[in-house]
C-alpha cells in the first residue's frame, strides 16, 4: 500500500508545472533529548501513535507560540496573586494575629521561594522565542517546584490546621488556573497536578504533629488532602480535555486539502473566500468554498476551474489547486493579492483620469482576450472583480478575478447550463445575457468592460433606476448618455468613442474581440500618459488608506488523493465545513 502512494505522488509530482521541494518541514525541529521525552510521554495516543497536540503544533489554533504566550500569561498571574497575597495578609491578619508575625511570616525565605518561583516561571515564557523543550519543561518543572516549596510552607508557620487549609485552597486555584490558561493534553495537566499536590500531601504528613488540634490524626488529614488534591487533579483534568477537545475541533475545522484557513475575506452569491497558507510550502494563497448549487453547478465549476488553471496570464488571478471536501462542496485555491478592487478606487478617489483609465483598462482586456482563446467567457466582469495591485515592480498591475460565473463556449449548455437564469451583476450585464435565449460570447464580456470603464471615467453606472428591473430595461433598450455629459467636463473623444462603443445593444456593433479593443484603446492620445511614476506616486499617497482585499482561500487541511482531487475532510464535531450560503 504504501509502495502504490508513493506511485501516485510521483505520478503527479512529475507534471511541468510541478517543483518537488526537499527537505521541508512543517514544525520546527528540537534535537534536545528531552524534547523528544517530553514529547514521548505526554502525547503518545492509544496503539503507540502520536496525538497532535496543540501546545507542539506551530499553528494559529493552538501552537508553539500560542502555549510560550499562555504560560507567560500563567506565570504572570501567579506573580500578582502572590503580590496580592501579601497584601491581604499583611492588612486583614496583622490586626489579628499581630503585625509582628504577619510580617515574619511574610519576610520568610519559602514565602520568597515560591514568589521567586513564579517570577523565574513568568520570565522564562516572557522573553524570547523558547524551544518547545524549554517550554515543556518550564511548565513541568515550576509545578514541581510549587510543590516542593509547599512542604516547606507546611513545616514552617503554616504547619497547623489552618495552614493546611490555606495550602489546598491555593493549590487548587493554581491548578485549575493552569488548566484554563495553558494549552495542554490531559496527562500533562495531571503529571503537573501530581507533582505540585504530590509535595503538598507530604508536608502534611511530615507537618502533622505541629497540628494546633491535636484530636486530629495525621491519618485524618492525610486522607483530608488526598481527597481534596483528586477532587482538583479530576476538575483540572475535565477543564483541560473540554479546552483542548475545542482547540482541536477549531483547528481541524478550518483545514481543507493542503491549506489552513485563516480570516474570512468575503462572501457573496457564489461562495465564501477565505486566507489561507499552504501546510508545507508556507505560501498565503486565497480560498473560495463555492455554494452548493446542486451537481450541474458543480460539474460546471469544475469544468471551467480546469479551464481557467490551464490560463497563464499576468492580468488573470493564478489558480494554485483544487478539490472537492468530503461534503461534496467545491472549492480551489487562488493568489493572495493585496490592493483594492476599482469599486473601492473609485470610492476612494472618485472619477479616475483618462490616463489611467486607459491604463487599467488595457490590461483587462489582456487578459480576457487570453480566456477567449481558450473559450472562456467570464460573464462577470465589474469593478469588484478587477483587483489593483503592486506586482512585478509595476505600482498598477491588474488582476481579473473570480471566474465563478464564466462559461465554456465548448460546455453543453442543456446540462451545464442553468435555463431561465440571469447570470451576472445588473449593474454590468450585456442585453443578450438579459434576454434568455440569445447566446453569449466575448462581446458580452466587452460589454461589461465598457460599462466598468465608463464607472471609472464618472464614479457612476451606465444606467441608474430605483429596482433591478429598471435598469435592466435600460441595458436592453436605452443608448447610454455619453461620459463627458454625465460628468459635466470634457473627456477624450477617442476614450468616449471607445467606451460607447463597447456599449454598443448590438454584439455586431461592438469590437469583435478583446484584443480589438486593446488596439483601440493603445491608439488613443492618453494611452501612454499613465507612467510608472505616476502610480507610484499615487500608492504612496494612499498607502494609509487604502483598503485591502485578497482573493480566495481554504480551510481544512487533509490528504487530496491526486488521481481522483477529493479531500479527505477530518471530522470536526460542532463545526462541520458547511456548504457557502449567502
């Protein structure tokens, strides 16, 4: 068996597209013995395998520097508990017992010791980045070392029936403030258990006959403070599991494939995009999970995720995998960018130059005419989905996003296609894709870019109304006022002619292709106005302000078996990877 997957890891490792990375790993190493022993003895599972655990685990959920940041957290409590402490003793006992004792008892040296003890312990985890070793024992460690120094206070003035009392009081709220704030499996929070409740039961045995009643065995006490110390280990013990049980519920939860899901970008008709890395290479990437449409959406998807992967364009969003999770729910995984879709530019910046429009608007034309070669008709194209962005030491480099609604001039539209369906944004859509049974091709995507650069020129829509259906009717029957109208100010009469032309109610009336309608606009008299300087000198400007969107990424991360693309989803119970609704 494990000969065959070596086979078929091979058999798709070896592709063109494919770079086989050695040596990689996904936690860090720790070559320390003890290390290996601490890891050994606290997350070994049942029939000798190894448990994940999230205090070992470098991830957001639970990893190596969330368990450095928690027991910091720990220590740091236990410093201000025993500040406070010594402040409650110093001002509600002094009067009772006498300041003189009070402040005998507190100046004693194992007062200090244990005081000294959570200072180191806070310390240690506070500074900077530790090995997990230095960790693991740090937790074990300073809880034996509570215990120890509670002997001490046993044998010292706390020796009496009252001190008892005191002991098993602050051992159990150490404890079960351990088991709240610091990741950890449940044998290590019982191991640390023991070793601090472990000292405490012998410094009353060996502190027994100090006891101000005597009536009181040292057997009755003994067994006083074994049942007090179990009570505690189980309620730390049922504490730790329930945290570490959702710990683990969140983090299988937002994994999918090889990736883990970060943040939620976005939502819309179509799915749910989420930041994501991959689990070895490290790389942010994008996630869509795509809304559950029924089979024929899915079979579309499919289809056109193989097509759009098969583009290489520096205009069109890379797609970097694909998958379908063990619910059926498709999803693939994108480029991360950072910039701002034009919506947001123009809400931003208002209407745009002639310039840069002409600019942006080129390149989107590249890289739909890179689709069209390949029969693929986006059918979405608005300001949301063209994204602006630094890339390749170019201030200005466009992306064309989310293909979700695009078809296949090769797809059987009786089966991949939804009848009576008005695909696309009201705002943007060409005639024909209003009228049902007009066929769309790449001039309908020319149509959308016309009204997307009109937006750009004016920072408003072609057409305006109070419902859908008006503006609809509008795209079907109405000739766009021209951009310097709308405007109030002139705009270049090559660009106006150029945009109202791609505006055109007739698909023949239009530029036949995308690669036309580059030509155009090259040869317009502010094509080549737009300079590098410029742009960059407009980012920097808004480097503060500027809003941020990335695009698509994933959640789970599970084996994908390459031959057949299914992803093998862990069951998360409670938070199961629904299907996107919006």
């Amino acid at each position: 068996m494990l000969r065959s997957r070596v086979k078929r890891m091979a058999a798709f490792t070896s592709g063109p597209r494919t770079r086989i990375c050695s040596r990689l790993s996904t936690r860090p190493r720790d070559s320390g013995l003890l290390a290996r022993m601490l890891a050994a003895l606290f997350d070994q599972g049942r029939g000798g395998g190894t448990q994940s655990d999230p205090a070992l685990e470098p991830s957001e959920v639970g990893g190596h520097t969330l368990l450095q940041r928690r027991l910091a957290l720990y220590g740091k409590a236990l410093v201000v508990q025993s500040v406070l402490y010594w402040l409650i003793y110093a001002t509600i006992w002094g009067p009772t017992v006498g300041f003189t004792r009070s402040l005998r008892h507190l100046a004693s040296w194992d007062v200090f010791l244990l005081t000294a003890i959570y200072s180191l312990y806070w310390l240690v985890a506070r500074g900077k980045p530790r090995s997990t070793a230095v960790l693991l024992a740090a937790d074990v460690v300073g809880s034996l070392a509570i215990g120890i120094d509670n002997v001490f206070l046993m044998l010292g003035d706390l020796g009496t029936i009252s001190g008892v009392f005191e002991n098993l009081i602050g051992f159990i709220c150490i404890l079960l403030l351990r088991s709240l704030i610091v990741p950890s499996t449940v044998k290590r929070t019982l191991l640390c258990g023991v070793l601090m409740s472990g000292p405490t039961i012998l410094g009353v045995v060996l502190g027994s006959h100090r006891f101000d009643d005597q009536s009181l065995s040292w057997i009755t006490m003994l067994g006083f403070s074994i049942n007090w110390s179990v009570i505690a280990l189980i309620f730390s013990g049922v504490a730790s599991a329930t945290l570490y049980g959702l710990r683990r519920e969140v983090r299988d939860a937002r994994r999918l494939g090889q990736y883990t899901l970060g943040e939620k970008l976005g939502e819309g008709g179509m799915g749910v995009v989420y930041r994501a890395s991959h689990a070895m290479l490290r790389r942010p990437t994008a996630i869509k999970l795509l809304a559950d449409g029924g089979g024929g959406s899915l079979a579309r998807f499919e289809q056109e995720v193989h097509l759009l992967a098969g583009l290489n364009h520096p205009n069109i969003v890379t797609v970097h995998d694909y998958g379908r999770t063990a619910d059926g729910s498709f999803y693939y995984a994108m480029e991360l960018l950072e910039g701002m879709d034009l919506e947001k530019l123009v809400a931003a910046d208002g209407p745009q130059s002639a310039e840069r429009v002409i600019h942006i608007v080129r390149q989107v034309a590249r890289g739909l005419h890179e689709a069209h070669d390949v029969g693929l008709v986006h059918r979405d194209i608005k300001p949301a989905n063209i994204f602006l962005c630094r890339r390749w030491g170019e201030p200005d480099a466009v992306k064309v996003l989310d293909f979700g609604l695009a078809k296949s001039s090769a797809s059987p539209p009786t089966e991949l296609s939804a009848h009576n369906v008005v695909l696309g944004t009201p705002l943007y859509i060409s005639p024909e894709s209003l009228n049902g049974g007009a066929p769309v091709d790449a001039r309908s995507d020319i149509y959308s870019l016309g009204a997307v650069a009109y937006f750009m020129l004016t920072a408003e829509p072609v057409f305006l109304g109070s419902t859908v259906v008006q503006v609809c009717l509008q795209h079907l029957s109405s000739t766009p006022e021209a951009p310097s109208e709308r405007l109030g100010r002139a705009v270049p009469a090559d660009l106006e002619a150029v945009v109202l032309r791609c505006l055109a109610k007739s698909r023949a009336d239009r530029y036949p292709s995308a690669a036309e309608l580059e030509r155009a606009l090259a040869a317009c008299a502010a094509a080549d106005e737009w300079s590098s300087a410029r742009a960059q000198a407009w980012w920097e400007l808004q480097a503060d302000t500027a809003p941020t969107r990335e695009v698509d990424p994933a959640g789970r991360t599970v084996e994908i078996d390459p031959t057949t693309r299914q992803a093998v989803l862990p069951a998360a119970p409670g938070l199961p990877l629904a299907r996107a609704r919006e």
